[in-house]
C-alpha cells in the first residue's frame, strides 16, 4: 500500500488494467485521443488500457499506439453497433482474429437504449471470450437491481463497474451502491473500469485511480481492489500470452485474404501454347 506524502493510504495503479475507456477519435466529444490517453495511462504505471467506440473497431487504432507509446499494452475491440452490421459474426472474427481483446453486445443502437434515449445512435445528454462482462450495470442503461446483478455473476459473467457510473455529471449510482455489490458478488467476479473519455470526467487512468480509492475508503479491501484493476483483468486479457506470436491457422486465414482472386492463376490443366 502506497502511502500520501501528506498522510493515509493511497491505491496505487501499479500494473492496473482499464479495460474500457473512450478516446477520440468518436462521434461525441472526448477529453483526449487514443495517444494522450495511453500515455497518461502508462506514466501512470498502469499494465494494459482497452480502447472502446461505439462507431468503429478500435483494433487496428491499438495496435497503431502501441507501435508508438511502448511500455504500456494497449488493445482494442469492437462494438456490435449498426456500423458494423449489428449483430455481425464476420465483424466479431476478423476483429478477433485481427488482436482485439473485446466484443461488446449494442450500445448505443440497442433496442432497450432507444426505449431509454429515445432514439439510437446516440445518448439524450451527448449526441453524436472465455467470460463476459456486463458493462456498467448501474448506468442509466441496462440500469440491473442487486438481485439481477448477484443472478448474472452467479450465471458466469462478470460485472464491469465504471467510474462514470458515479462521477458527478451523471450519478447514476452511488458509490456505496458500487461496495454492496462487490460484497454480494465478491471481488473475485468484479471488475472495476474508468468507463471515461467524456470532457466532463478526468483522464482515464486519473478517473481508475479515483474510483479505485474511493472503493477502498468505502470499505473494499486493498487485496480486493487490486483483483479488481489487475488480477481479473490480466486473466479477461491473457495477458500473460498476449505477447505469443500469431498462430498458424491465423497467418493463412490473412494471407487467403490478402489474395486477390482476380489474379490468382486458374485451377485447371495449363492450356497449350498458342501461336505467336
Ligand atoms: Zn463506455
């Protein structure tokens, strides 16, 4: 436990992981793109960063700042949004195959998001694996009680608390809200994201650091905010593999698509030679 020069304990981002953050570029406004981001994340100290939009994969804008922010691992996914078809298997296999990390259900074209927006595409106030994770299940949307929340953990998934669930623009819940559940649930089944990129919330990693003490001083064991920003993480992530080179049945899936077959020399006897 990191203590402050000026007195208490401190939660320390040493290794954390934030798998859910929102740079620019998006359709809506955002605090900071994709480099500023990862480059607080890593002079943070923190392991690994997912980047999230809800318009496009961020797969190949991951592995394009890795290329230029070493130190920290930086990964991306893709949001089962309209741009991408909905409800798309072909998005969900060259994303994966392509080194994404995450495939999120609909956001924001979600049926049940536009009962609650009315609309889709965007939201009323911003315009514009092996486990699953229900995201911020405390936001305005899906909005679960406890029970519903204990019911989906049991079932194998994992809720994915974020700090703009609780920041002060939106207050969808209150901290304590955040505590009793991952008491009921166990840290061990939790996750705890910064869920940022908004300009009305502090960067990325500031906003973990934030949230992570605050869960702390609500009562949460330091152990147990640590599995929660590193231990499931690294294990939802891979982490430990990640750096593994690609296999060979992916290395032929690109190269068959990488070939043209407009160019490729047709299958058959070779046809006899004409006259000049
Ligand atoms: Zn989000």
């Amino acid at each position: 436990m990191a203590t402050s020069p000026y007195g208490g304990p401190l939660i320390s981002l040493d290794g954390a992981v934030d798998l859910h953050c929102h740079p620019y570029p998006d359709l809506f406004p955002r605090l900071a793109d994709d480099i500023e981001i990862a480059l607080a994340a890593r002079d943070a100290g923190m392991r690994a960063l997912v980047l999230k939009c809800h318009h496009e994969s961020t797969v190949s804008r991951a592995y394009l700042v890795q290329r230029m922010v070493p130190g920290i691992r930086v990964f991306g996914g893709v949001v089962l949004n309209s741009y991408v078809g909905g409800i798309n298997p072909a998005a969900v296999e060259a994303a994966l195959r392509l080194g994404g990390k995450e495939v999120w259900m609909p956001t924001v074209d979600a049926g049940y998001h536009a009962q609650v927006h009315g609309g889709t595409g965007g939201y009323d106030a911003q315009q514009g694996g092996r486990r699953q994770a229900v995201t911020h299940p405390f936001f305005r949307v899906p909005n679960l009680d406890l029970d519903t929340v204990e019911e989906v953990a049991r079932l194998g998934a994992m809720p994915e608390f974020g700090y703009c669930t609780v920041s002060p623009a939106w207050q969808y819940a209150a901290p304590e809200k955040i505590v009793a559940a991952v008491g009921r649930v166990g840290a061990s089944r939790c996750l705890l994201v910064s869920d940022t990129g908004q300009r009305h919330n502090p960067m990325p990693s500031e906003a973990l650091r934030v949230f992570a003490q605050t869960v702390f001083e609500k009562g949460v064991s330091e152990q147990d905010v640590v599995t929660m920003i590193s231990r499931n993480p690294y294990d939802l992530l891979d982490l430990d593999s990640a750096d593994a080179p690609p296999r060979p049945v992916d290395l032929a899936w690109a190269a068959r698509l990488n070939a043209d077959p407009c160019l490729a020399p047709a299958a058959g006897p070779t046809p006899a030679p004409q006259p000049q």
